[in-house]
C-alpha cells in the first residue's frame, strides 16, 4: 500500500481522531507554559523599569503592553484547550456524563473560578475594555513584586463573567495575575493526563488496534528501507579505518586533488596517524585502506602546459 494510501486509510480509523486531539493537548500547553515565560519576562521588564524610571515611562507601558499580549495569548490558547477537550469528549461520547464532570471538578477543586476568568478574560479584552496589568513593589522584611489587575475595573466594566469568575476576581482588589495562570497551568497538566487514562480506559479496544495498525506500519517500513539499502551498504561503503581516523570531506578533496597517487598516500597515512600513536598494525590497516581507495580514484589525463599558444617545456 503506497503511503497516501496508508494515510488515507489511517484517518478513518476510530482512534485516529481521538490521538490528534490528544496530542493537540499537548501542544496547547507547551504554547501556554511559553506564553507563561514571557509574562513574567515582562513582568520582570516592569519592575525594573519602574525602579529605575519610574511607573510613567515608556519603558514601562512597553513592558506593560508585553504583559498585557502574554496575558491574552495565555487566555486564547486555554480557550483553544477547551475546544479540543470538548472535541475530545465528543468522540467518546461524554458530553452529558455525570461521572466525567465529576472528576474534573475534583482535579480543578476550589480554583473553578480562577480558570472561567481565563477563560473570559480574552473576550473581556479584546470585545469590551482594553485592562493592562500593573506591577506593585512592596518593601518590607523582604522585598515581594506583585503583577495585578484592578478587579473593581474587571466588575464594573459590564462584562458578563460567569458567577464563578465573579467569585473569583472578587477575592481581592488586586488580582494577582502570576498566581492565576501558575494555578492554571498546573491544573491542565493533570487535566490532560487525566483524559489520557480516562480515554485508554473507555477505548481499550480502539486505541489496541490503533497502535498494532501504526507499529506494522512502521515495521513494514523499517524493513523496506533495509532491504532497498542493503545493497549500497556493500557496494558503497568507504574503507572503515580510514574513514574513522579522517573526515570524508577531506579524503575526497585530496582525493580529487592533482597530488600523485604516492603523495596521495603520504597525505592520508600522516592525517590518520597525526597523534603518532598508531600501532604498527592499525598503520598497515590505514595503508591497505588508501590503496583500495587509490583504485578507484579518477585519473585525470595531463595534456601539458601551454604559453601564449606553444606548449611550455
């Protein structure tokens, strides 16, 4: 079976879809633990900038319109994991099982409103009210930073949230941004192998001839390329010990070079033996070896030298 084929054919399996999506999953979360890394760049950007110039400079809105992209992008990529968690549930035929809804509120536990804010909080920005985060520098035992948003400015705003990402912002006055996307985060690497395991337990069978169907795939595959390529193994190999002791690169340039066959031999044997701490026995396996590769080198045919149209002596 030819490869679009095999292809072909694999998207039609039951597990085909179900695995995508999984590893979509997998994706979402590498981008949003980057998203992550650069928020608290730009957090760290803020702090230094108001120390250094103050919170009304350019530098600081700078940095602050750097956290306020990374916030965003944090909240579309987890509403892009929703998706796919509930593509998910759809090919296993979850969407209105109790039991599964259990279980997440059990992973998720108390910090439900903290992920409906995240949720939220891109349709909040990029629909309703433009709210960047502030950076606070609070000096006492020891020195803390806080990147916050005003939460009277995220309720009053007349943006519909959920009644748990109500609760949630009411919490404090200053939402603490970092611990929310931290606790996020957290939350969805145990969400994601939480539908791993639930989905190997619903579809034992699926996912079994899924990976027996894509193993003698690759087998097959395996043993094709070592059967097409057995024959240049043999008949294309350069010398071993040669080829260990000098770079190919450089065997073929003194090779195609003008030098005679003997200064050719002279070359190779003193390149392979550089250290001087070839045995004796190693030395003859190196000379044995350029006069193989002497064999089949190409001889280029001298027709002599000429000046100004006469052939120079």
């Amino acid at each position: 079976m030819r490869e679009d084929t095999w292809i072909f054919a694999l998207r039609f399996t039951p597990y085909y879809k179900i695995d995508t999506a999984l590893n979509n999953l997998e994706v979402v979360r590498a981008a949003m633990i980057e998203a992550v890394l650069a928020l608290n760049a730009a957090k760290a950007g803020m702090e230094t900038a108001a120390e250094l110039e103050g919170f009304k400079t350019d530098a600081y809105a700078r940095e602050r319109s750097r956290a306020t992209s990374n916030l965003l992008n944090f909240s579309a990529l987890y509403a892009s994991y929703v998706d796919v968690c509930r593509r998910i549930r759809g090919y296993a035929k979850l969407k209105d099982d109790a039991p599964y809804r259990r279980a997440l509120s059990r992973l998720i536990g108390g910090n439900s409103g903290g992920h409906e804010f995240i949720k939220g909080f891109r349709n909040f920005i990029l629909h309703h009210h433009l709210l960047e985060p502030e950076v606070k520098i609070t000096y006492s035992q020891t020195r803390s930073t806080k990147l916050y948003l005003d939460s009277n400015a995220l309720l009053y705003s007349g943006f519909k949230w959920t009644t748990k990402a109500r609760h949630f912002i009411q919490k404090d006055v200053e939402l603490d941004v970092t611990d929310a996307v931290n606790a996020v985060i957290r939350d969805v690497k145990r969400l994601i192998m939480f539908h791993r395991k639930m989905i190997e337990a619903r579809l034992p069978e699926e996912k079994r001839a899924y990976e027996i169907y894509t193993y003698e795939r690759e087998r097959l595959r395996h043993l094709q390329s070592v059967a097409s390529d057995i024959g240049a193994a043999f008949f294309k190999r350069s010398t071993p010990i040669v080829s260990r002791l000098i770079d190919s690169k450089t065997i073929e340039n003194v090779l195609n070079s003008l030098l005679s066959d003997e200064e050719v031999r002279l070359v190779l044997c003193a390149l392979a033996n550089k250290h001087k701490n070839l045995p004796p026995i190693t030395q003859n396996s190196v000379a044995t070896g350029v006069d193989r590769l002497l064999k089949s080198r190409i001889k280029y045919k001298n027709t002599g030298a000429y000046l100004q149209g006469r052939p120079f002596k």
